[in-house]
C-alpha cells in the first residue's frame, strides 16, 4: 500500500564522526524531545542515532489521538538546535524535524525498531493495521515500513497467535521477533523466536522448544541473534522453570547457550563490548574477552565466575563460540568507600554503540550520596572502568538508549533539561566533553537543573488551548472566543 507524504517525509543524514563531535560540542547538556505525561522508551531498538518510541501524545502536531509510532534522530536535532541560529557546515539548510511520526490510524502500533538511517522501520501492531483484512486481523502482527519507497508490508499474517517484539539490524535487512502463532508449522501457542530476510522474503524459525522464547535482539550486521527462552534448546526442547540466554549465529541453525542459572536471566542486548584489562583487575576476574556479547539482568546467585548476589542484578557474557561461558557480573558495582548494603538491585541493561559502557537503572545508593528512586547509571568497561551515576531525582522508566556513544536517551520524571516535564518525558542527554557533569565519586550529586514549568511540557502546538500538567497527565482546555 502507499502511505501518506506526511508519513514518509525522510530526513536522514549521515554524519561523520569528526561533524557529529562538533555538534555536540554546541549542544546543551540537556534536552527534554517528547511534549505529554506518560512517555517511555518501549525497548532500545534504534542503531547510530536513531531512537524509535511510541506514544499516545500528539507529538508532532498531526492531530494524532492513539498510539502511534514515532522516530527521533539526534543529528538532525543537533542540526536544528544550533546556538544563536549557526548552521554548521555539516548540516543541510534546511534540517528535516528530529521528531517524525511514522504510523497513523488504527491498530495501536507498539514496540518499533528502527535502521542506522532511519529509512527501514519495523513494529508490531493489530492486523487490522494498514487495511488488513482475514483472520489475521484479531491477532498482533509484525509490519515493515520502508520510508523511502513509500511501502508497507506485513511480514506476518497468521490468525492463530501474535506476533511482537521485533528487531532490526543497522542496514534494515534481517527483522528478529517473537510469535505464538505456527508460521512456518509444529503448534501454535508457544512463543518462538523467527528472523525475516527482508531481501528475500525468507522466514526461518529459530526455536522449536515447548517453553517460551522472548525478547530477540540482533547485532548490527545481523549476523548474530540473542534471545531469553525457558525451553531446553540444547536438549529435548521441554519447559524448565526458569529463563535462560541462548544465542544463535545466521543462518541460526544452532543455538548456544550463555547462561543456565538457578533463576531466570532476561532482557539480552547484543551489542560489542571492548572491556579492558584494567575491568579484570577491578573486578577480580580470571578472563575476559572483548567483542560480540551479551549484556542482560538475571535474579540467578550460581552464573559461571560471578559473585553470587541475590538479584536482579547486571551481567555480560561473550558468545565467541562455546556454550556457558564465565560470565561478567557488574553490579552491585565495587566502589571504594560506599557499601551499597543488602538488596541493591539492577534492571533494565543496555550498551552503548562504542562497546565502552553498560548503561542500567537501580534504585540502590551505589555511590552513597543519599539520592533515591529508580537511577540511571553507567559502567564504563573500557580504559579506566568505573561507575558513574546519571540522574539524581524522580524515576527513570523502562531502559536506556545510548546514540552515537556520546549522548544517551531516556524516559525520566526529572527535569533534567529545566525545560518542564510533566510524568515522565523522553529526555537526551549529552556526555560529549563533560557537557552533563555525572557523579563519579562517593557522595558527588549528579548534575540537577532547576525545574521549569510543568505545563511546558504540554504544549499540543494548538494556539486555542490552554495546557496544564495535572495529577492525572496533560490537559487542554479550548479556550473560550479564541479563533487562532
């Protein structure tokens, strides 16, 4: 079908690393992107500088009531947001929006991923979506967008499960993704892991196991495939009782195993980490290798050469070819003069495009600076590894997204831009050359801006309303005698 030109305006712009430095070098520390309460990174699905999120706001002014998906580029913010109006050289003279509506109409799209141009976007959405039409119409189904030849494809349309969660590699090629529905035959019902070959229209299965498989996530060549299941899938494939990390090279014929944990481990991201042999003094590791790898949580106490905290706490592992490798554990993190004490967790990992930290969220005082609440916070792995905490105050939901290795998005309750938020907003900030001053020492406060006006936060971009941030999200009321 062909999409309306709203839609598919393109602005992406590739940058070289030597321009994207000199952007960030003029752009604030801090900026709030998303305007209406309740805004949240649904998983961290972008490449380069690319961040895919949904909302029900009216973000973009196109008069949007539901849920949609969106995509935000930090080059073309950087470009847009010059000090003083300075076009650099670098950025065209006219900047598409940072901020693009990509879906519209019926069918709740959720959970978008996004390539490293921004061209190829993939989500999980009704059947109905696109004017479907079948017994797949009852059911979630995986889409593809092509924003420059103006397509939409359904990659999935069976009526017999749902299909979610997908991911994507950097060049848009390969699609990953969880489906409860028999689409290549066997039963139905159970979640199996599935990659499409976007250049050839091939559909392979993954798993075939009786316990459910979740949460795919690709590498940037789309070579590599990571995933959390609770089926035996280097045995008979039967339901154990718990979840463990299993990853799979293409042609993802055989899958290895990362972890068999006496507790569930979930939420892999595979991404390339360069740890330094300055992490195994720190750590007090035997070995540890660089490359591809596995960041994820696990609530396990017995994973192979870690420590055996009570968890959810955070871990890698390599997958450089054999099965239940030692694994990495990274927090509680060890900082000299602070003891976090009993229960300090961490959720939520991620890691950033240059493989020199993971990024995770913890409620814990793990520098012992008396904040509270749900914290971002970084680990870098590479050169002289450490821990630094990014936000102070309020709650950060869901994970992280780090763009371009020098800034990072997330969804948080502070003000962390002093522009006004009202519930949570999607919020970048940028660590290029000290910009946002992190806390890197025991009782440092990370930096904190004063709070701006929280009905800031929601403007519709309608002159007739007047826009409130209350208890229970954004108002706008139309305002009486106003023509515009």
């Amino acid at each position: 079908m062909r999409l309306a030109p709203l839609l598919l305006a393109l602005g992406a712009t590739i940058a070289s690393s030597r321009a994207a430095w000199a952007l960030h070098r003029d752009t604030g520390p801090a900026a709030r992107i998303t305007r209406g309460a309740g805004e949240t990174v649904p998983h961290p699905r972008g490449w380069r500088t690319w961040l895919p999120l949904t909302s029900t706001e009216d973000l973009t002014g196109t008069g949007n009531a539901g849920r949609q998906a969106f995509i935000f580029d930090l080059w073309t913010f950087d470009c847009t947001t010059r000090p003083n109006g300075v076009m650099h050289a670098a950025c065209p003279v006219h900047p598409a929006p940072y901020l693009t509506q990509v879906t519209s109409g019926p069918g709740t799209p959720d959970h978008p991923a996004v390539n490293g141009v921004g061209r190829i976007i993939t989500f999980d959405a009704d059947g109905t979506y696109g004017g479907g039409v079948g017994a797949g119409t009852t059911r979630r189904q995986i889409f593809l967008l092509d924003r420059q030849k103006s397509t939409l494809l359904s990659t999935t349309t069976a009526g017999d499960g749902d299909s979610v969660n997908p991911a994507l590699d950097d060049a848009g090629r390969y699609v990953a993704f969880e489906s409860t529905a028999a689409l290549l035959g066997g039963p139905s019902g159970i979640s199996q892991i599935f990659v499409y070959d976007v250049g050839t229209g091939e559909l392979a299965q993954v798993t075939h196991g009786a316990g459910g498989s979740h949460d795919p996530t690709l590498d940037k060549t789309g070579k590599r495939l990571a995933f959390a299941s609770s089926a035996d899938l280097l045995g008979d494939g039967h339901e154990t009782p718990v979840s463990q990390i299993f990853w799979a090279n293409r042609p993802f014929d055989q899958v290895h195993q990362l972890t068999s944990g006496n507790a569930s481990s979930r939420r892999p991201y595979l991404r390339v980490l360069k740890p330094s042999s300055k992490l195994r003094t720190l750590l007090g590791l035997t070995i540890v290798s660089a490359g591809y790898s596995v960041v994820f949580e696990s609530d396990a106490t017995d994973l192979l050469d870690t420590r055996g905290t009570p968890g959810p706490q955070v871990y890698f592992g390599s997958i450089r070819g054999t099965d239940l490798p030692p694994i990495v554990q990274i927090t509680p993190p060890p900082v000299a003069g602070c003891d976090a004490g009993p229960g300090a967790t961490a959720v939520g990992p991620t890691a950033d495009p240059t493989g020199r930290a993971i990024f995770f969220t913890s409620t814990a005082d793990l520098l012992c600076n008396g904040t509270s609440g749900q914290r971002l916070f970084r680990f870098v792995v590479a050169g002289r590894p450490g821990l630094a905490q990014i936000t102070a105050a309020g709650d950060v939901a869901g994970p992280a997204q780090a763009l371009d290795g020098w800034c990072v998005a997330l969804s948080s309750s502070e003000d962390l831009s002093g522009t006004g938020v009202c519930g949570h907003e999607i919020q970048v900030l940028n660590f290029f050359d000290g910009m946002w001053h992190e806390s890197t020492v025991v009782g440092e406060l990370p930096e904190e801006q004063s709070p701006g006006p929280a009905d800031a936060a929601c403007d519709d971009l309608v002159a007739c309303t007047a826009d409130a941030c209350t208890p229970s999200g954004c108002t706008h009321t139309p305002i009486p005698g106003c023509s515009g």
